[in-house]
C-alpha cells in the first residue's frame, strides 16, 4: 500500500463497512421474522374472530393442545400483533441508522482513495481470494 498511515486508514474503513454491513443485515433478517409473526398472528385472528363465542378453542404448547376460550387466544394474538408492530418499527430506525453509517463509511473511502490515487491502484490490482 502507499504508506502505513493510509493503509491502516484504509484497513479501519473496510472493517467498518464490513461490521455495518453485517449488523445491517442482522437487522433486515430480525425484521423479516417480526413481519413473519405479525402476519401469522393477524391471519389468526382474523380466524378466531370468524369463530362463534362458544367453540372450542385451543392453544398448542410444544406437543400439547390445550383448551383455552377464545377470549383469552385472542387477546395473545392481539398482544404478538402489537409487540411485533412496535419491534418493526424499532428495528427500521435501526436500520435508517445503519444505513447512513454505511453512507457514511462509502464517503469516507472514497475521500481516502482521492486523497491517493496510488492507493486505488494498489486495491485494483490486489487478487480477491
């Protein structure tokens, strides 16, 4: 590389942009399975409220199915609606986040390879393993 300074400048860049770009994808699978679970619990209750008030309802735990009346199903599957939603929204504003830290990190790589063009070259040439 040119010299050590701007290789080690180079260095803390990449493991940044690698470590956000990690998290950021943490983050997207995290929110895929809330919306997973905010759509399974509205489809169910959406199904539970087709249901009359005196059927039988019941709620699987592991292997077990228990009886449980509507009411109280209903209400759990409102509450997973409602968790979820605030889970989402949290994880977006993490996301934003995460995002502009990237952007963040792409400006100051590309200041970095201005300040040196040797340095581009040098990344050009290097062989991606």
């Amino acid at each position: 590389m040119a010299d050590d300074a701007t290789r080690t400048t180079f260095l803390e860049i990449q493991g940044r942009m690698i470590e956000t770009t990690g998290k950021l994808k943490q983050v997207q699978n995290q929110m895929r399975n809330k919306e997973t679970e905010k759509k399974r619990a509205y489809l169910t209750l959406e199904e539970l409220r087709q249901l009359s008030d005196d059927t039988n309802t019941y709620k699987a735990i592991g292997r077990t199915f228990l009886l449980e009346p509507k009411s109280i199903l209903m209400e759990e599957q409102e509450q997973k609606l409602k968790d979820s939603e605030t889970a989402i929204a949290s994880l977006q504003s993490s996301k934003e986040y995460l995002e502009k830290q990237i952007a963040e990190v792409e400006n100051n790589l590309t200041e970095l390879l201005k300040q040196d063009p040797g340095l581009a070259r040098q990344i050009m040439s290097m062989s991606v393993m």
